[in-house]
C-alpha cells in the first residue's frame, strides 16, 4: 500500500480534528476543518484509505502547503 500525505490549501489554523489515525476513510470524507478568516474549510480526501498520521494538533496554526496527514491509500 502507498502512503500519501495530505496538504493545507490554506493559511489558517486547525478547528477541528474529526479522525484520528487507524480510522478508515472513504474519498471525499474531511478529516479536519481548518479556519481562515472566520471560514471553516474542510480538509477532504480525494480517495479512500486508512489515516496513519496526524502531523497537527487542533488549534495549531498552519501555512499554505504545510503536511497535516499522512493517509495509507486503499
């Protein structure tokens, strides 16, 4: 199995963290919401699998670009 890692498509700051690793996920499933300028935006996955790492912690801030999940693809 390939791992994939997961990136912010935004600068902003963790809300909330909805999996936590060893969960399974089905594509389109978010595994956090992010807040940016009083918006919450979801961090979806393209494709399903298994969440292996989390890489922030909630209330973090984080950058465009920035690793937040490593999944392990289906």
């Amino acid at each position: 199995m390939a791992t994939e890692t997961i990136y912010s498509e935004l600068t902003g700051s963790v809300w909330k963290i909805q999996r936590q690793p060893g969960d399974l996920l089905v594509a389109d499933e978010s595994i956090m919401i992010l807040e940016s300028m009083k918006m919450e935006i979801p961090v979806v996955l393209p494709d399903g699998g298994r969440l292996i790492k989390l890489l922030v912690e909630e209330g973090m801030a984080v950058k465009e670009g920035q690793e937040l999940a490593v999944i392990e693809s289906a």
